[in-house]
DNA sequence: ATGGTGGATGTTCCA
C-alpha cells in the first residue's frame, strides 16, 4: 500500500514566507502541501521560487492583498473545479484537486475559511454571518455528495471545534473561533462525510493547539492556543491514517507565522 | 476593560 504524506499550513504571505518552506520540507517530508492566506495574486505566483524545491504539481487561486490558497505536490494532479464560488463572493478560499495515487485517485479540499471578525452577533458584525453561512453552505455541498471517498479534506477552518481544542474552553465561548453556533456548525460539516485524522490519534482530554497569536509574545510559556487548522478525511481512508504531526517549533521560526503546519501520513 | 503584533497596502483593513 502506498502512502502519502498531506501538509497542511497557514504561511500568512506566501511571497514573504517561501524560504520557510525548506524547514517544513525537511521536518516533515511531506508529498503535498496546502498553503492558505498565500496573499498572492495568481500572475504574481512565485513559480520560479518554488521550483527548486520539488514539487512541480502546483495550483493555486489567489487575490490581491488577502486570501489566496495553493496546493503544492510531488506527485500528479489535476484541478478539480465542481464546487461553487462559496456564498458568491470570489474570494479565493478553497482549491481542490485529484491526486494521483497507485491505490486510485484522491480528492483533496484545501480550505481558508474566514475568520469572522471579533464581534460573535450576525447583526453587529456581517463577518461572522459570513462565517457561518460559509460553514453551512460548504456542509450542504458535500453532504449532497452521495458516495464522497478516497477524499481529504484540509486547511485552516478558522474554528477550534473541542472544548480541549483552546487553552480556556470557559472564556473562549464568546469569542469568535470557539463560539457554541461556529463548533456546531463545524461538527456538522465534518459530520457531513468526514472523521478527524488528527484526533484520531491525540485522546479528547488533551490539549492540541496549531495556532498562537502574534500578540502573545511568549507564546511557548503562557500557551494559550487554539487548534483551528485541520486535516480530516473520508471514513474509507480513516483505517489508513498512520501519523499525525503539529509542528509547534514552527511557531519560532525567524519571522514565522502565527499558525504551524499540521501533517497527516495516510495509507492510500 | 484594554491592548497587545504582524502583513499588505498606502495614510487603513484584515487577521
């Protein structure tokens, strides 16, 4: 059985951040790696920057400024472009693709779900509504996938859905990430098709963050994360997960970003 | 209760 080996990172600039992809390359020897938040407009690309570092499969949609995802792989893909343009918006927040497998194609999902502002009130803040009408139309989407498999489903959902998935389950219920009617939503979208490769290994009553904020200098001491970057996977493929790795050290790399890339090694 | 930092852009928005 083959395997493959799915990274999954919010690189916050991709232009600013490519050189720090040859430490994630060499941590986790990943075969594909999805990027979000890539700020790169698709003719800025940077193709040439990319190309030493062996993975001539690449698709990406990006915009100016904000936004923008990419994936990058070692082995063959071909963009998929079946699902719709996400509450109408253009926005450049999901990239989906079929890789080449021995054991048959995989259908992967790179996804940058909208943050949501701070306010957690539809009313006040059209930001969140955005958020969850995002969540819900995406979990309408692939729950009218009958006979969805072989698929993977990644990127940073912006959600940290379990109580042990933040540092203070009691203070982050009104904060826009970890709000009662954005982990509903998530549950139910994952719920939709999908199991969570990364809890499948890591017990519920442990802490698992991918995220701190910039804000927070001595992030490593104080460790008040979020987990809101995700892999997860179809249940036929969920026999086949092998490993998970978050890679906290990533948070200190020199000029890094606030999340850390998140890998999953499947069996495929 | 507030502000703390960082990126892209351009004198502010987004996270």
């Amino acid at each position: 059985m083959a395997s493959l080996r799915i990274a999954t990172w919010n690189i916050n600039s991709l232009r600013l951040r490519v050189g720090l992809l040859t430490h994630l390359i060499e941590a986790l020897r990943p075969d594909v790696i999805c990027l979000q938040e890539t700020k790169v407009p698709d003719p800025l690309f940077p193709t040439e920057d990319l190309a030493p570092l062996g993975f001539p499969h690449t698709v990406f949609r990006g915009m100016k400024g904000y936004n923008g995802v990419a994936i990058l792989s070692r082995v063959p893909l071909a963009v998929m472009d079946t699902a719709p343009d996400w509450c109408a918006k253009g926005d450049c927040r999901h990239v989906a693709a079929s890789l080449q497998s021995p054991g048959g194609p995989v259908e992967l999902h790179n996804f940058y779900v909208p943050a949501g502002g701070d306010v957690p009130d539809r009313a006040a803040n059209p930001k969140y509504g955005h958020k969850l009408d995002f969540i819900a139309e995406a979990r309408m989407w692939f729950a009218a996938r009958t006979g969805l498999a072989r698929a993977v489903l990644v990127g940073d959902l912006n959600i940290a859905p379990m109580e042990h998935d933040v540092w203070s389950h009691k203070q982050l219920l009104g904060v826009v990430s970890h709000t009662p009617a954005e982990t509903a939503g998530l549950d139910a979208w994952m719920n939709a098709g999908f199991v969570d490769a990364v809890r499948h290994f890591v017990p519920a009553d442990q802490k698992l963050y991918t995220w701190w904020s910039y804000r927070n200098q001595d992030w490593r001491g104080s460790d008040r994360g979020r987990r809101l970057d995700h892999i997860w996977v179809t249940p036929d493929l969920a026999a086949g997960l092998r490993s998970q790795t978050i890679l906290r050290d990533a948070r200190d790399w020199p000029r890094g970003s606030d999340h850390v890339p998140v890998c999953v090694e499947i069996g495929v």
